[in-house]
C-alpha cells in the first residue's frame, strides 16, 4: 500500500519529517482501495486472482535445466494479489488463486527434484574437473621428477654440452652455424653433438636426447627412443 500511494518504504518519519496533506490522502486512497478488495473477496463477489512468483535466480547457475535445453522456471511464492513490490519479479498469472495454489503445490516439489538432482550433477561433474585437473598436475610432476633424474644422470654430458654451445656463441657463431656444426659432429661419432636434438635462438634454449640406465639396459631397450629434455642456458654474447 506504502508503494501504491507512491511513497518510499523506508521512509523515516519524525516530529521535524512528516507527511504532508496529499501524502497523506494518497496513502489513505491506497488503503481503501485494498480494504475494498478484500471486502469484495470475503463477500464473494469477487473471485481473486492468483500468482505465483519465481525465484529471482531462477534463471542462474544453480537451476536446473529443461527438456528444452534451457533453464526451468522455479516457483517461490504465491498470492492473490500482485504487490507493487512484486511486479518487477517474473510471475504467471491466474484466472483464481486456487487455480494458481493447484499449480504451485502440483509443481514446486518436482522442480525441487530436479533442482537437487541438478546440484549433485554439478557436484560430480565439479569432482571429475578436479580429479582430472589432478591427475594432469601429477603427471607434469612425474614428468619434472623424470627430466631432473635424467639431468642428474647425465649432467656430465648436460654440462658439457651447454659448454659447447656457450663457447661456440662466445666465438661469434651463429645459431645456423652452430645447427650446421652440430648436425657434423653428430655423424662423425661426437657423443656431446648427439644429445642435440634441436636449438631454438628464440627461446635461448636447446633440447637434449637423454636416456637413463643405459648400462643395465638390454639390446633392445637401448633401441628406444631416449627422452628430450629442454634446457635454458644464458650466453654472455
């Protein structure tokens, strides 16, 4: 009714904030009008109309969805009459109130299933993201713990062949040169040269064939192919 005579709700009123004349016979308007309706209701000459309201996240994340493929409309409330501060708030509309009861109370229980139900589909499909997120962190960790034991395995040759390649650059080589010298020194038997699988200038960087156990591998285990791994260096050139 505060709202119906165009009034603010909270509105404090006091000896020094009162409302004036117009204020007043508005508000008193409002109340009669609703006095009226509900005399009119409690006589029976007038059928009241029925509402329901929706959630007002209805349409957010936790709904659940509809055999549409979009998002059910959840019921919240009922009323016979729509209040002024109802009716920014998405509502259907009924010829009766009970008509409008019979709707709510056929409905708002499976809508709470399948809200539910929704829930615990989000809550599984959040777990499997978080074991799969998991399970992908465990293996870039296995893998870092692989490279560092190769490294370790081989830092002789690791060191020797970042030697090479700062010594080289230092002399003014360039990276195509350096590739070119490489790619000799591979087919001419040179054990460091063959742990250079690539160069890369851009990222200042090369990567290594490393392999591990070699000596307590069989004939045709040593016929796989070794693991690469990437290592940055820091030339002064």
């Amino acid at each position: 009714m505060i709202l119906d005579a165009g009034l603010a709700p909270n509105t404090k009123l006091s000896a020094s904030n009162k409302l004036d004349e117009d204020a007043i016979q508005v508000l008193l308007e409002a109340v009669k009008r609703f006095e009226d309706w509900l005399q009119d209701i409690i006589s029976g000459e007038k059928i009241p109309e029925g509402y329901i309201l929706m959630q007002k996240d209805n349409v957010g994340r936790n709904s659940a969805p509809s055999e549409s493929g979009g998002h059910i409309k959840m019921y919240d409330e009922f009323c016979p009459i729509l209040l002024n501060q109802f009716k920014t708030r998405e509502h259907e509309k009924f010829d009766t109130f009970d008509a409008a009861l019979d709707e709510f109370y056929s409905k708002i229980e499976s809508q709470r299933s399948e809200l539910q139900q929704k829930a615990k589909e989000d809550s599984a499909v959040q777990k499997l993201n978080k074991e799969s997120r998991v399970l992908k962190l465990r293996k870039e960790v296995d893998q870092f713990v692989k490279m560092a034991e190769l490294i370790e395995y081989n830092l002789e040759d690791v060191d020797a062949a970042i030697l090479a390649v700062r010594v080289a650059l230092a002399k003014g080589m360039s990276w195509e040169d350096l590739a070119r010298m490489a790619k000799e020194e591979r087919k001419s038997g040179n054990p460091v040269a063959a742990l250079i699988d690539k160069l890369h200038l851009e990222k200042n960087c090369m990567t290594l064939l490393l392999s591990n156990n070699l000596d307590d591998m069989d004939d045709d285990e040593k016929t796989l192919p070794a693991d690469k791994a990437v290592m940055e260096f820091y030339s002064s050139c």
